[in-house]
C-alpha cells in the first residue's frame, strides 16, 4: 500500500463508530475506566510500519509488554490526542510537530481498568526517537505488509482466575505483541483492508 492508498483509508477514521470494545473478553470490575490514550504512529517509511515499543521488566504494571506510546489522560489534557503526544514525547522523544494526526480508532476498555483511546498518526521516515530509560527498553515496528495480512494475527487462549481468556497475538521476530495492543493493531488492519469502507 503506497502513501496516498494509505492516507485515502485513513481519511475513514472520523466516520468510523465511537463505541468502545473490549479487551479480548477481559472483565472489569463495576469501577469506571480511567481514561487513557496512545498514539498508534505509522511510520511512512520504505517500507512503512507502526512505531510499538517494549516497556522495562521494572515497572508496577504491564511491565515488558509491548505498547503504543500513552497513558493517563490529565486533567491538564484538552483531549485524547494532547495525551497520546504528550504520552509519545515523554516516552519515546517523538516531537509532536512530527506527527500528522489522522483520527481515531474505537476505545477499547481493558481488563485492568483502562478505557483507551488510540489516535492514528503519521510520521516521516526514519524519525528521531529518544526512549525514556526508565519506561521504554525498545522501540521497534511492525511491518505494514504483516499488518495487512488477514492470515499474520492468531488467535489464542488462557485460562486466568478460572476464566477463559481469548486474545489476538500478532507475529513478530523479536516480540510478544498481544492484549489490547494487538487488538487495536487488529482494527487498524481490518480498517485498512477494508475497500468497501465509507
């Protein structure tokens, strides 16, 4: 999929329905969400990818999983896409100014208590990225062609705290991408493989 194709599918994002999914079948206590954001950044390289990183084997939550850059959205936040790039910039050292926002994929409500808003971006190649060293242990991409392929993610389950869990696991070399990063790398590429979108 070339620059134009992909900004043409992108250009559906504001169209597309606000609901907000679950994690993979993950259950949430009766406490409301917090909020959050991440920036799902497509890097218009050759060939293009999205931007994912690793976080620190150290940290109280999540700790070594991969994710898109975010977090909390503050109160000092105007909306989802302030946080996704503030989140970006403290973490990673991406420069908003870089960044050409696109829209948003649906929420996605986690099984530890986060309501997630991922906002699409674009950015130039080859970016210069600076990892917070206490947050990120690697910044790596997923390939577009992997992305678009219906046959890349796989489905799996877990048995946890005597339930069944159901969950996306997207093929990569080096890393584990599963949970709610993989289930929003799952509706950006149904999104994008959708022609008849619109």
């Amino acid at each position: 999929m070339n620059e134009a194709a992909l900004r043409a599918r992108l250009s559906h994002l504001s169209r597309r329905s606000a609901l907000p999914s679950r994690d993979d079948g993950a259950v949430v206590d009766d406490l409301s969400p917090v909020p959050a954001a991440v920036l799902v950044p497509i890097v218009l390289g050759a060939p293009p990818g999205v931007l994912l990183t690793k976080r620190t084997p150290h940290l109280a939550r999540h700790a070594g999983q991969v994710s898109f850059p975010g977090g909390r959205i503050d109160a000092a936040d105007p909306d989802a896409e302030a946080a996704a790039l503030r989140e970006t910039w403290e973490e990673i050292g991406l420069d908003p100014a870089f960044v050409e926002i696109q829209g948003r994929l649906p929420p996605i409500v986690t099984g530890t208590g986060y309501r997630i808003t991922p906002v699409v971006g674009l950015v130039p190649a080859n970016p210069t990225l600076l990892p917070a060293p206490d947050e990120v242990a690697a910044i790596f991409q997923l390939s577009l062609d992997v992305l678009l392929d219906p046959a890349a993610p796989q489905r799996r389950q877990r048995e946890v705290a005597g339930r069944r869990r159901d969950f996306w696991v997207w093929p990569h070399p080096e890393h584990c991408i599963w949970g709610a990063t993989a289930a929003i790398l799952v509706e950006l590429a149904q999104m994008l493989r959708d022609r008849d979108d619109g």
